[in-house]
C-alpha cells in the first residue's frame, strides 16, 4: 500500500461527517416522500459511520485516481438506495441514475488520465450483460426482481465488472446469497410470510462490497 493511503483513508472521517448528515435526510425524505422529514440522530450516526467505511475502503482498493470517485459516489448513493429499499421497498431513480452517470464519467476520466481503457469497456460491457439478464428476468418473474433492481443491477455491474469479471461474478451471487438468507430469517421469525416482498437492493449492495473487499485487490493486482 502506497504510504499516502493512511492519510487519505482518514480523510474519510472528516467527510462522512459531514456528508453523512445530508445522506440521513435525504434517505428519510425519500423514503416518506416528505422533504420536511427529519432524520433521528441514531440514524445519521450510522449513515456517517457507513460513509466513512465505504469511502476508506474505496481509497484502500484504489488509491487517489478518478475511479475513487466512481467507488465513493457509488457507496454514498448505495446507503441512501438501501435506506428507502428497506422502508418503503422502493430503489428511487432519482438516486440511481445519477450514480451510472458520475460513475461512468468518473472510470472514462479515469481510462482517459490513466489509460486503464481494457477496465472501461469491461466495465460498460458488465453494466450492459447485467441490465439486460436482470431485466429478462425481471419480465419472467416480476414478483422476484422490480425493475428498480434491474437499474441497481446495471449500477453494480459497470462498477464490479470495472475491477473483474470474478469480482463481478462474486459479488452478484454474494447478493443474492444474503438475499436468500435474510428472507429465510424472516420467515423463520415470522415477520414475513411467503408472499412478502423482501427487498433486494441491500443484499445485492452488501454483497458487492464484499466481493470488492475479498476479491478487488487480487483483481487489481495489489
């Protein structure tokens, strides 16, 4: 690890402590649909927390390069789909169109200043075989995946298939792995039935970051 990584991952604090505040209002506002709602102060406290993780971990796995971005846009934007998912089982596009955006503008920068051209295509390749599978399925079995998930999917796809097609492949079945899992817990305690609608989109989020965290690094060649 570069001797600059340290100093950069601590930056991290500074900036989820105050971008995690923002994150926490817009998630409940969202969620209740209400821009007056307030978030309460555990939750900002966890939504800073997370940020911090997520932006160091970003910095950890590829220093300071324009692809930083994509990683810590796309861990902000993903605390914010999870929140809403969770409440309301809804992934707001409102926040999910703007991260392919910036994280697609961001790994172009970065193919441009660094030449990593081979990871771009790769990347926009995996968004687009990760779109178009989702929403297949999504049309067979729409009870078992929402096109918000879909659009989630194309979102993880050009961000895990950036760092690896393994990577990419890990970390979707790590998602639906603890998709599986979590809806089995909920059955088993009784706060879902067989026709509840459990959401996706956190599962699918926490197995990416797994599969980033296990697995980037040897994808990357650190």
């Amino acid at each position: 690890m570069d001797v600059a990584h340290p100093a950069l991952m601590a930056a991290a604090v500074p900036i989820a402590a105050v971008v995690g505040p923002w994150l926490a209002r817009i998630s409940v506002r969202l969620a209740a649909r209400d821009d007056a709602a307030r978030p309460s102060v555990p939750r900002i406290v966890l939504t800073a927390v997370l940020l911090a993780g997520l932006l160091a971990g970003a910095v950890a796995l590829t220093g300071l390069r324009p692809a930083t971005l994509a990683l810590g846009w796309a861990g902000g934007a993903g605390i914010v789909l999870a929140a809403v998912d969770l409440a309301t089982h809804r992934l707001p596009d409102r926040v999910t169109y703007p991260a392919v955006a910036v994280c697609a503008a961001a790994l172009a920068a970065d193919a441009a200043v660094l030449g990593s051209w081979g990871a771009l295509v790769r990347a926009l390749g995996a968004a687009g075989a990760a779109f178009a599978v989702a929403g297949l399925l999504a049309a067979v079995v729409p009870e078992g995946l929402g096109f918000g998930d879909v659009k989630l999917l194309a979102l993880l796809g050009l961000l895990l298939g950036w760092t690896g097609w393994g990577v990419l492949l890990a970390g979707i079945f790590l998602g639906l792995v603890a998709g599986t899992v979590s809806s089995i817990i909920l059955l088993a305690t009784g706060r879902a039935g067989w026709r509840t609608a459990v959401p996706l989109g956190p599962p699918l989020l926490a197995g990416a970051v797994l599969a980033l965290a296990v697995w980037g690094p040897a994808a990357l060649g650190w």
